[in-house]
C-alpha cells in the first residue's frame, strides 16, 4: 500500500492567482489540512472534509495529513503562497523524515504557488529585478544573531531583500532592529516597499524611503521589500513605480 | 488618451502552472511580445499578432511595446516563469524611465507567475524552505568580480542559493569558478539540486553532493539550487527529496 500526498501553494490571496493545477488537485481531494483562514480559501463540498488546525502546528498538521495519506485518502496540505518559501512543504519534509519509512514511499508532490514576495513586487513594480535574497524575520524557529548576521551580509552584498513575517504583536522589536541595521549599514535612500495583504480588497502598497521607514509601517500581513543601492524609483501621478535595473555598471 | 500594458509570466512551461489572471490577459490581448520561445507558448488566433523577437533585445522589445499601448492596443508582454525575476519587467521598467514623460500615466500591470527556482524547488522537495538567495550567474549585465562577492557573502550567511542563467555556451567559465568557490567555502556535501526543463516533458532533476558537483551537469535550461549547512535529504528508492528545515538551532 501507498499514500499520496499533495503539498499546494493558494497563492497570496486572489482566486485569480492559483494555477489550474493546484485547482484541479482541491477538485479531486478527499481532505484538506491546513491552518485556519487558508483553509477557509477552500470551498466545501460532498465529499470533502475539511481540517483547519491553528498556527504553530505545523508538525502535527503534517503527521494527521501523512497518516490520512497512509490510509489512501487523498489528502491536499493547503499553504498561502508557495508552500516551498517559509510555508507547509518543509513541515511535511521534517515530518516524512521523523516518521515510520513507509511514508517515504509516499508519492508526495509539491504544487508551487504565487509567493507573497512575487506578488508584491509585481504589484509595486520590478524590485527583485535583480539578485536578491528571502528572509524570514520572525525568531521563533531560530536565534535572533543569526537573523542579524543575514542583514549585515545581505547588505554587503548589495541584495534585494524580501521579508516575511516582519512584525508580531509577539515580537515587536525585530522590525525595529532590522530598520536600524538597514538604515546604519546602507546609509542611503534606497525604495522600501510595504505592500499588505496583496492581492486582497484590503491591498495597500506603500513607498517609503529607507530613513523614513517606521516600524508601525508593518504588521503580520505585510511583506516588506528593500532595494539594493541601484533600486530606482519611476516618479508619476499616484504611486511610484519601484524596479531594480538589470545591469550593474562595471 | 492614456494607454495599458501587461507583462505576465507564463511559469516555467506547463500550462497547468498559467494563473488564471494571466491567461485571461492574453485572451484580451491584441499584441503579445516577447522573446521567441516564450511567445510560441501564445496560441495564435484571430485579432492577435504575435511579435516575437530574439534574445538579448529586451529593450528595444519593451520600446516596441510600449509605442503599441500608446496607439491603444492590448499588449501583454510575456516572460517564462515570473517576469519579475531576471525577466521582462525590469526592461520594460528601464525603456519607462528612459522614455516620454506619457510612458508614465499608462496603466502598467505585472502579473506574477511560476518562477523557475520555486519550481524546481518543488519538484526536488523543499530546499528552499529557510531563508535563501537568487543570483544570476550571467555576466552580461554586471561584472563577474559583483557576482563572486555575492556568492562569497552569501556562503557566509549560510543562505540556500537559488542560480539563474548557471551556464552557456559564451560563458563556459563562471559556472566552474562558481563550484570552486563554493566547494572552497561550505567545504561539506551539502546537497546542490540540478533542475532540467521543469515541468516540460524533458524535465531532468538531480540531485548531487556539493564536492561532487561538475560544470557540465548544468546548461542555460538548468536551475541550480545549491542548500545551506542545514538542508537534508532524505533518502528512499528514486529520486530523494531535498529540503531545508524551518529551524535553526541557537
């Protein structure tokens, strides 16, 4: 006997933005699992039962969807997003990997999806037009110094940079740190771009200059996106157009 | 009179992984542009030309389509996987700026799409699942000495590096400095992920241990994800999974 697991991304947020593929497998499970509100982005129907489960559970989340595989239901773990970028493919991984060998035969597939970063970028522009790197603000799942250690380098290294998770009632000081190491090491003002709840009735994007940048300008549901030193800004009528350019002069 | 333009990704080749949004833009369109390959994606019908050009002419595709949105036609220039990751919306960006102040009121929309590393990195399983990097290894645009200090810093940062454009037949020695860079600097056999034409029917995915790595395991159609310190595989009969845990110890 083997299971088979789907691990799909719902995009950031609009209908419009879930590939057909990621469609078609809701079309055909049995169950959905995932946290609260992204299952919530699932219709019910005969047939279907749905699995809504609270954060910060990603691993037993993973193992009720693994063991509902093993006994031949078709199970989908639903992510916002993309399930590879800070999201339920790595849960379900670690999972696979601490459970019985039977699940590694699983016939398990990774559906990709709009990740928040694409999408506001999109929205704002072509800000990761060129290198860039992905951060995960958020130290719960590891120490702060690392975190720290990733901005300093990132900054050297002249990326893009996109964050996830920047700010929680939880955590309200890391934003405020991560503004301070910015605005120390790049001493410039490069676009930042605050674009909440993307794609979603309540979209707001917002362009700040990096000096001017508060922490209150985040929350939980904003992805925030720095610029590299050649992060340009398109002045117009309403708001800015922000893109990096492909060339970097010798 | 003020006129509209679309630069959508088409994802890295299945049809399966088009968001909804961007095929309804294309089914309004009057002129689709882009590089040839990508436009032969476009099925044509009547009302629609397609104008398909070469690589290495993106600026003066993206004057192209602006001058046609300024006549008011529907143009939708398109890109493979996201067109704002090493794609079109960055050119269209600079042809913008460098353009008539009118350039500017138009209604410019960029709808995301499947960027290639997030779908390669789906098909391998989840290495890009902690904090990570894109770079592109061309050096057309930007000078080697840029590209050799960023893969430096981000070794350091213990980023997952995801590598656009890792190799081709003008460059054969970048992608071989990048390996001796990197075998240099992790010095462990982390495992780096060679990712073929994913999601067409040539897909290839490898997986192999960094000090095993060679230059010919990659070409302009590969995607290379190299992890950090802390991605894992997990071994089974196939192709193993790959994936980078959410935690990090302190």
């Amino acid at each position: 006997m083997s299971g088979s697991i789907v691990i799909a991304g719902l995009g950031p947020g609009s209908e419009t933005q879930v590939t057909p593929e990621v469609t078609a497998a809701l079309a055909q499970a049995t169950d959905v699992v995932g946290y609260i509100p992204y299952v919530a982005r699932v219709a019910p129907r005969r047939g279907l039962t749905l699995h809504p489960s609270d954060n910060r559970v990603e691993l037993d989340r993973s193992r009720l969807a693994l063991e509902m595989a093993a006994e031949g239901r078709r199970v989908v773990v639903v992510s916002s997003g993309d399930p590879g970028v800070f999201a339920m493919a790595s849960a379900v991984f670690e999972a696979v990997e601490a459970g019985p060998l039977t699940w590694r035969a699983f016939d398990i597939r990774v559906l990709p999806g709009i990740t928040a970063m694409l999408a506001a970028a999109a929205r704002a522009g072509a800000p990761l037009g060129h290198d860039f790197c992905a951060i995960n603000l958020s130290d719960n799942l590891k120490p702060w110094s690392l975190i720290e250690k990733r901005l300093r380098l990132a900054a050297e290294a002249d990326f893009a940079m996109a964050f996830y998770n920047p700010r929680s009632k939880s955590r309200p000081e890391g934003f405020a740190k991560t503004l301070e190491i910015l605005k120390t090491i790049c001493a410039d003002a490069r676009p930042v771009i605050f674009a909440r709840a993307v794609s979603t009735p309540e979209e707001e994007i917002r362009v700040v200059c990096l000096p001017d940048c508060t922490v209150e300008m985040a929350d939980m549901r904003t992805m925030v996106i720095v610029g590299s030193s050649t992060t340009r800004i398109i002045a117009r009528d309403g708001t800015p157009i922000v893109y990096t350019p492909r060339s970097v002069p010798a």
